[in-house]
C-alpha cells in the first residue's frame, strides 16, 4: 500500500541557497537509489522563498523505511536541521481521492 508524506518546513532566509543546494543534492540521490520512491517534490512558497512543503510518495512501507535509513537522508536530515529555525515534522496522510495522473 501507497505511503503519503507531506514535511512542511521553513529555512533561515540568510541560508536559502544552501538549502536549496541540500535539497537538490537530496532528490538527485532519491532518484538515482530508490526506485520504491514514487514522487519526491520539493515545493517552494511564492509568498514566502524560506518555506517549503516535501510531498513524498512511497510505493509501500518497505520503500520508505528504505528511504528513511539511506545514509544521504540522515546526512540531508542533518544539514537541513541546522538551516532551520524550527526541527521539520513530516504529516502522514491516507490518499482520500485524486484526479491526474495514477503515481
């Protein structure tokens, strides 16, 4: 079954390139390494540069714990933290209804 993950998050504006360069290097890995890894978005605010929403679909529960024990996710991880003012949590979500493309 589908695992669904939002992680909204907000970046220090004096840090934003390096978080941007961080979550490049992020979803350049996610790509290469985890084909359990569906969709990995990284969406940037219009209002707000500093704020961002990751919305993460993982084919199944195994991909995810796959993808949570990769050593360039606990590195990301790491790195984002420390350009954040306040620690990122992920939102866990149930695919309700969907219109588009089937991922």
């Amino acid at each position: 079954m589908k695992e669904y993950v939002m992680i909204p998050f907000q970046v220090k504006e004096d840090r934003l390139d390096e978080a941007k360069k961080v979550i490049n290097e992020l979803i350049f890995s996610v790509k290469e390494k985890e084909p359990g890894t569906l969709l990995y978005n990284s969406l940037q605010l219009k209002k707000d540069p500093t704020s961002f929403i990751h919305f993460i679909i993982f084919a199944d529960n195994d991909a995810h714990m796959k993808h949570r024990g990769a050593p360039y996710v606990m590195d990301f991880v790491k790195k984002l933290y420390d350009l954040c003012p306040d620690e990122p949590f992920p939102i866990f979500l149930e695919s309700f209804d969907s219109c588009g493309i089937e991922v």
